[in-house]
C-alpha cells in the first residue's frame, strides 16, 4: 500500500479566521479522492494547501514520505498538477501553447524535442487534436476545462489535484472528464485529489471521500461511509434519501431543506399571502 | 490514424513559429526602410543618395566613396543618423517594456508607465529645471537627465515598498503604482507653481511633451547597452511571463514564483524605461500600442511578443517623429504630441472592429 | 542541444555588439568644431563665445537681439531669424528658420552656416546638447536675456564687440545711461511716504508679481511699492481680496498680443468689479502697456513710463514718447508708429 499523498494536522487560517482545523488525510498510488462539503467548508483551501499556493506549517504536507515544504516550488510542480476552478486567459493563446506551459518546470528557455512529444501525446489523448492551433477562449467550457487538464498531465503529476472540474459542465463533458480522470487513476498513472459539490458524481468516481464541515473533517473513507443520510443531514442541512445506484455506489436524493428556525417559515408564507393579496 | 493526427498537432505548431519567425523578419525590414526614407527626409537639402554616399563612405572607407562637403556630413552624421537610432532604441525600449508589464500584470491596458514612473522623473527634471540648478550655469543638463533617472527609481522602489504591505500581487502593485503617480503628478504641478523664473515652466511643460532633438552619439553609446541588456532580460524570462498571465495560482503550480516574476520585470522595466525618460521626456503610447499591434500579428507568446513589440514600437516611434519633424517646418511638433495623436485612432479601432477580441 | 543553443546566441550578441561599437567608434570621430580667436566675449550662460573675427554672418531667434542688431547698424549681416523677430521691417525679408529661441530646428540653420547664432534664455530649456552640436559644426552661440533690465548693457556691449560696432554699442549705452540717470536723480529726494502702493498685473487675471521677479525689481527701482512684494513665490496668483484690502493707488497691466485691443482692456479693468473701489481706478490711474517697450534697447522707454505712471508729478516734462520716437529715428531711420501704452 504505497501512500502518494499524507496529510497531518492541516491546519490554516486567512488572517484570524480558521478556515481548516486539524484535516488528516491519506491517498494511495492511483486512488481518487473526492473532497466533498458545503460552500465555504475549505475544499479550494484545502487544495491549495496541498500544492503550497497557501503556505502550511512544516511536516504538515507529505508527498511520498516527503514533506513538501522542503522542496521548491519547481520541484513541487513536477509533482503536482493543479487545475483550478474556473480558466481565465486575459491573453489570446492557442491551445498548443497553454499546454505547453504545462512543461514548464522542465523547460529552460525552448522546449525540446521530448517537450514536444509528451504535448502531442497529451493532446492525443484528450482528444484535442483539432483544437490544437484554436485560441483558448473561442473553445467551449467543456473543451476549456479539459485543455487545462492536459496542461496539468503535461507536468507528468504524480498527483492530480482538481478543484470543482465538471461545474461548468454539460453532462456529456463531465462523463468525458471524469473517465479519463478515472482511467488515469486506475492505470496507475497518478493519483488524483478532486473538490467536487455533486454528491453523486463523487460517490460514482471516488475510490475514498472525505467530506468536510466548517474546515473539520466530519466523515472520512468509502463512499458507502461517508454518504449517509445522517452524514448528509448533519453537514449539508437537507434531508436526503440515500439509496444504492445501477453501478453499485450510494445515489443521493435530495428531499428538503431543513428550516433553521419555525419564524423564518411563518414569515415566509405572510410574504407570500401579501404578495398575493395585491 | 491517430498516429497521424499527434505528428498534425506538433507540426502546426513548428509551422506557426516559423511563420511568427518570418513575421519577426519582415518587420525588421520594414524598420530597415524606414530608418532609410528617414535619414533621408529634413529641412535641409541632403537628400536620399547624399545620405547613402555619406554612410557608406564611413562604413566602407576603402571603397573611395566620396562623402560630400562637410555640412552634408554633419547633417547627417551629427543630427539625422543619431535621432534616428534614438528613436528606434526608445520605441524598442518602451514597447517591450510595455509588453513585459502587460503580460506580468496579465492587463493589456497597462502602460509602462504603471509604476507611476512618468510622473516622477517629469518631477525630477522639472526640480532640477525649476531650481535652476545650473542651468544658467551650463552644465545642468545632465543635472536635469540625473534626476529624471533617480526620480524613476524612487517611485519604483515607493511602489514595491507600498506593495510589499500587502504582498506583491498584481493588483497591489497596480494600485500603488496609481497612487505614486498621483503623488508626483501633484508635486510636479505644484514645482510649476512655484518655479521661480517663467521659462522654466514653460520648459517643464515641453520638456514633458517628449522629444528626440538631444539626440547625440554620447547619448545613443549610454541608451543602446542598457536597452539592449534590458530587452534581452526581459525576453529571457519570457516564459514566466507567459505563465504569470494565466494567472498567479496556475503560475505557482507551474513552479513559477510571482513575486519573484514580478520583482525582476519590475525592476527591468524601470531601468528601460527611466533610462529613456531621462533623454527624451515623456512619450505616450508607444508602450502602450506596440504590443496590441504585436498581439494582433503574432500571438502572446511573450518570447515572440517582446522582440516583435520592440520591432514595432522602434518603427512608430521613428514615423511619428519624422511626422514631427518635417509637417510643420520650419518648427518641430515634440514627437510625444504625435503618438498621442497616433494613439487617438488606434483605440477607436480597437473599439469599432469585431474581429477578434484581443483580450476577454 | 540547448548548449549548442546557448553558444550561437551568445555568439550572435559578441558579434552584435562587437559590430554597433565599430558603427559608433567609426560615426562618432568628431568634428573640427570651433577654434580659438581673438574676440571672446561671456554670454548669460557664463560660456565664453569666441570669434576669430568679428562676425559676418549670424542668425537671430531673438525678437529683441535682432532690433538690437539693426540698432548697432549691422542689419544686413542677418541671414536668418525666428518668427517672432518682425521688426523692423528690413527684416521680414530674411528667411524663418526657428519659431522661437527654444529648440530650434538645426538643419537649416546649419545650412546657412552663420559665424554667429544669438537667441534668447529660452534656448537654455531646450538642453545643452544644440550648443554643443552647433559648436562642433563651427557655429558660435551666444545666449543672453534682454528681458532683465541687469544684462541689457551687458549685452550690448557683447554685440558691440562680436560684430565688431564697440563705437556704435557705446553710443546705445550711453543713451540708456541718460535716462537711466535722470530717474535715479528726480527719485533720489523721495521718503518712503511718497510712494504710491501700485498693483501689476500681468497677463493673466490676479497674476502679479513678487519679489525674485523682474517686475518686482522695476517697480522698486521707479519707487514704488509693490502690493504683492512679500508673496511666497515670484509668480503668485493672488486673491482679489488681497488687492482690495491693500487699495492700491496704479494699476499697471502688460498687454499682450491675445488681449483686446488697448481701450477694450481699459474698460474691461476699470469695470472689474473687486477693483471698482480701488484708488487706482477712482481716479483713473489704470495703465496698460505693451512688455516690448521694457526690453533690449527700449526699455529706458519702458521705465520712463513707469516712472511717469507711478510720480507725475516728479516727470511732468517727460514724454516718454518722444524718447521712443528718437529711437525709431535715430537708430532704426523709421518713423514712428504703433501704439504702445494706454492711456
């Protein structure tokens, strides 16, 4: 059981508000973990915790037994990939140029011929081929998503980290995404790390799931474990119904909202009256 | 099939570079022609092929080439060749500092001048000019060049003292940069006020216009080393430069570190660009329009973009002032008036045409 | 294949840079530029301004050096001036190669090859390097500034020996010295009392002048007392407030080419409404005047009708006019014309 990735005690504030306390976490060689929570429950934190764009205390972030704050920042990218949350190119680039910024870390000044392969492999296998002189921002939020991808595979990661994915995404591009995202998991390829808020894709793709609340780990391991109709209710603040999907993983239906408090509701339905009598 | 398609996609690429390389080479040739048609347009009677007979005679002496009567050679050696070389450094200088501060602070509407640099040697010189340090004396120019220089730099090292408060980021360093230059620009209008004798206001005003006419070969042998150092630095990290404009979370993952990224172009930029400052005064928008241009044509790979901005602005900035020099003789328009002008239709055009949004 | 990389593009920057040094080394072997002579005179700048002869030919982008030209009875040796120098007339036919002292365009003048360039103060701000180019070109320059009353004899007495007219210069200076006495003299019995407070305004509104300025330093040497004399900068705008609460007893107004025409701007100043309750215009003692008559050779002209203005009772029997007249007749040959002073 070879772990890639271990995480103790993470723990990290924005000025004096905490925002992660005391996160612990552990994925093995090839495992998807899927980081799952409430908006503002530090998954995009956490992940840049784990790639030092925020900077932890030190045996905190451990990368093959290694911790992470004493490598640089160079070293640290030939390790991991990240692909954040939404894609911003305020210049025009082509597609062949962003992933090419993925080799980054092993350029000098030109890629070489090596450089060039592993670009063309990686386009290859996201099937980018004919998008490859197009400019990122004439593509589709699909077609984006997944060039950011292939910028992140061309640092040749050991570990994926991905923040929200398939968002953005009609439902045919994340199936796509999230295939090739498991087949690089599953090939051993690497290991992957992904912030995702649709319970269900998570359930369906992630080897572990940690779901967290306020910053906390509240449940932690299979997907079976972790979504639980008391889980759901205790963290998100909906009653849900879990049950088990055609492929064999735990399938959430989401069924109310809890209120917080019997007043909100009352007044709610006088707006409404009002509302209506006029 | 698919074996065919990965060979397609890396040989686009090469074949676009070359294509971008070619470019490269036709502006160079464009700037070659221009500097010719220049150095043989003036007031006075030298025209195109006493121009040639006087270049080539020191050049090639020992082709025998007669170089003409002394005031043609004057003309063209000690007033014409130098501006025209100055006008090429400084447009190479200012456009790829442009370039670089665009790209690092991922804004295409940032001009070199973002560090509020303008406006501080504007009020380094206009001290040393309003307080007549030696200038009725004769050696205050230098005086005046000096302390546009030093100005520069202080406003440099304000704006990365007043970023690092709150981290070198982009927008820190944006924010700060207006403010300084607020700052000079209200010292600078305040030193006119007070400035004891009324030419020199007046001198401060057109000295801030920009103008080439200090061209001398003492200048060009101090601007070209350092202009060139700096354009080469900068393309050198050209690739950082192309990353830091995705963004500075993506520049990290990638391993680059920004604020090293935006320390070291900030402080190449200032040296491009106060150097220049110091000799000509303020001219507008040549950081600023060079790179679109350059954009538009070639692409934001900065380690195309810079050389070929460079290319560009060395060739407006040598049209506008050749504009200025012959339109209205026998008096001279200060160049800086001509490409604010130029800039006038620029971003119209910019704004009217639909073709391809050049940033989002 | 990087190092071979590496090694061709610094082998391309050595040659580069080995190239452009030998350019520049092979351009920049100087000029002859200008020689000792025998004549060498200092200019405003404190350069000394050597001739080998007096000068034959020179070029004028000063308005007021090129009347003081004509006044030293050397008129023809202007082979070129800037567009400001109109008078007299004999000149308009000389070809413009300047608009003004400041920066002036270099190839024409070049061209030309005067012994001799003069020009204003202003040619100070365009930067040191036109002088420098135009000495190594073998043109000597000299600058100087005939606004302040302090270098016009000075500069006279320059031009006297540069164009070689020493007999003519002294005549010139003399005749300023004669007026200048006569002030000197009919101020001398004057007790602080008797001064009347005065108000210039120059061309723009509230726009007066302080001490460190020329027109404060004239209007003590005509015995007055300026209004504005301790203000904290030489060029002070001040406030209408300021000048009622002080009241003074003239107002003087420098009229320049933009204004309205002389009665026009009268009025306009005699209606102000902050000045209405002023001494100054209860009783009429509003002048204007045109700044050409306070530079170079006219300006004992300038200072007699200040003088006027500010005692008449101490210069009844003075008409500045006539002086002016004498200098249109005597050095110039023309008649009179123009109208520089108002009322």
């Amino acid at each position: 059981m070879e772990l890639r990735l271990t995480i103790n005690n993470l723990s990290f504030s924005y000025g004096s508000s905490p925002v992660l306390k005391g996160v612990d976490l552990a994925v093995e060689l090839g495992e998807v973990l899927g980081i799952v929570g409430p908006n503002g429950s530090g998954k995009s934190t956490l992940l840049k915790c784990i790639n030092r764009i925020l900077k932890t205390k030190h045996n905190t972030v451990f990368v093959d037994g290694k911790d992470i704050n004493k490598l640089n920042l160079k070293e640290l990218s030939k390790i991991m990939g990240y692909v954040p949350q939404s894609s911003l190119s305020v210049f025009p680039f082509t597609v062949f140029d962003i992933v090419m910024m993925g080799r980054t870390p092993y350029i000098h000044w030109s890629p070489s011929e090596q450089d060039y392969k592993i670009i063309a492999e990686t386009l290859d296998f996201l099937g980018l081929n004919e998008l490859a002189m197009r400019h990122f921002n004439e593509l589709s939020g699909g077609e984006q998503q997944k060039v950011m991808i292939a910028r992140a595979l061309a640092q040749q990661p050991k570990i994926l980290l991905l923040d929200e994915p398939t968002s953005n995404l009609d439902i045919k591009h994340q199936l796509e995404i999230l295939y090739i995202l498991k087949n690089l998991a599953q090939s051993k390829y690497c290991s992957i790390v992904m912030a995702i808020h649709d319970l269900n894709i998570a359930s369906r793709f992630s080897d572990k799931m940690l779901m967290l609340k306020k910053g906390c780990i509240f449940a932690a391991g299979t997907p079976e474990n972790v979504l639980t109709e008391e889980n759901i209710e205790a963290v998100y603040g909906i009653k849900a119904q879990v049950t088990k999907s055609i492929m064999g993983k735990p399938q959430v239906i989401p069924l109310e909202p809890l209120s917080s408090n019997e007043a909100s509701e009352t007044s709610s339905r006088s707006y409404l009256l009002n509302i209506k009598s006029r | 099939m698919r074996l065919n398609n990965r060979r397609d996609s890396r040989n686009s690429y090469i074949e676009s570079k070359g294509k971008k390389l070619f470019g490269i080479f036709c502006i160079s040739l464009v700037l070659l022609v221009t500097a010719v048609i220049s150095v043989s347009l003036g007031a006075a009677s030298p025209g195109f092929v006493e121009a040639v007979q006087v270049i080539f005679s020191k050049i090639l002496p020992f082709l025998g080439i007669d170089p003409g009567s002394k005031i043609t050679q004057f003309i063209i050696l000690e007033l014409r060749l130098p501006r025209i070389l100055l006008a090429i450094i400084a447009g190479a200088g200012l456009a790829a500092s442009g370039a670089t501060m665009q790209g690092v602070l991922r804004n295409p509407l940032v001009s070199s001048y973002i560090l509020g640099i303008s406006a501080a040697a504007g009020f380094g010189a206009a001290l040393a000019i309003a307080l007549g340090i030696g200038v009725i004396g004769g050696v205050g120019w230098y005086l005046i060049i000096v302390n546009a220089f030093i100005f520069s730099w202080l406003a440099m090292v304000m704006v990365y003292g007043i970023a690092r408060l709150r981290g070198v980021t982009t927008e820190t360093i944006i924010l700060a940069g207006v403010a300084i230059g607020y700052l000079f620009s209200a010292l600078l209008s305040l030193i006119q006020y007070v400035a004891p004798e009324y030419e020199a206001v007046r001198a401060v005003v057109f000295w801030l216009m920009g103008g080439l006419n200090h061209a001398t070969w003492e200048s060009i042998m101090i601007l070209f080393p350092i202009i060139i150092l700096a354009i080469v630095l900068m393309v050198l990290q050209a690739w950082n430069i192309n990353v830091m404009s995705m963004g500075e979370e993506v520049a990290m993952s990638l391993g680059v570190t920004p604020k090293r990224v935006l320390t070291i172009t900030m402080v190449l930029e200032t040296l491009a660009t106060a150097s220049i400052i110091s000799f000509t005064g303020v001219i507008g928008f040549i950081c600023l329009i060079s790179p679109h241009i350059a954009r538009m044509l070639i692409g934001s790979d900065h380690r195309f973009l810079i050389p070929c901005s460079s290319l560009i602005g060395a060739c407006l900035l040598l049209c506008s002032d050749t504009v200025g020099r012959l339109l209205l003789q026998p008096t001279e328009i200060p160049v800086g008036i001509v490409t604010s002008l130029l800039g006038v239709p620029f971003f119209l055009y910019i704004l009217i045409s639909r073709r391809r949004r050049i940033w989002s | 294949m990087k190092k071979t990389t590496t090694i061709l593009i610094t082998a391309i920057l050595i040659t580069a840079i080995a190239l452009s040094a030998f350019v520049v080394y092979e351009f920049y072997k100087p000029f002859q530029g200008l020689q000792g002579g025998a004549i060498t005179v200092k200019d405003l700048q404190g350069v000394n301004v050597t001739l080998k002869a007096p000068a034959r030919t020179v070029i004028s982008i000063s308005s007021g050096m090129t009347e003081l030209i004509y006044a030293l009875g050397c008129g023809d040796k202007i082979i070129g001036r800037d567009s400001y120098s109109i008078f007299p007339p004999a000149v308009l036919d000389k070809p413009v190669v300047a608009l003004s002292s400041y920066n002036p365009p270099l190839e024409e003048i070049l061209e030309l090859k005067p012994d001799l360039l003069v020009a204003d103060s202003m040619f100070i701000y365009g930067g040191n390097e036109t002088r420098g180019i135009l000495e190594k070109a073998g043109i000597a320059v000299y600058v100087d500034e005939l606004s302040r009353p302090g270098r016009v004899k000075t500069c006279i007495r320059n031009f006297g020996i540069l164009f070689g007219a020493e007999e003519k210069a002294e005549e010139i200076i003399n005749f300023i010295e004669y007026y200048e006495n006569l002030i000197q003299t009919r101020l001398a019995s004057l007790h602080e009392g008797d001064k009347p407070k005065v108000y210039v305004e120059l061309f723009k509104e509230w726009n007066t002048v302080a001490k460190g300025s020329v027109g404060h330093d004239l209007l003590e040497y005509v015995g007055a007392i300026n209004i504005a004399a301790d203000q904290p900068v030489p060029y002070p705008v001040i406030s209408p407030e300021f000048v009622i609460e002080q009241n003074p007893d003239v107002i003087i107004r420098m009229k320049m080419a933009k204004d309205p025409d002389f009665p026009i701007l009268w009025e306009q100043i005699m209606n102000r409404a902050e000045l209405k309750e002023t001494n100054a215009v209860k009783n009429g003692r509003v002048y204007l005047y045109d700044p050409i008559i306070m530079q170079g050779i006219r300006y004992p002209v300038g200072t007699l009708y200040w003088a006027k203005w500010i005692h008449p009772e101490l210069f009844e029997d003075i008409d500045p006019e006539a002086v002016h007249r004498q200098i249109f007749s005597h050095f110039f040959g023309l008649e009179f014309e123009g109208v520089y002073v108002y009322p």
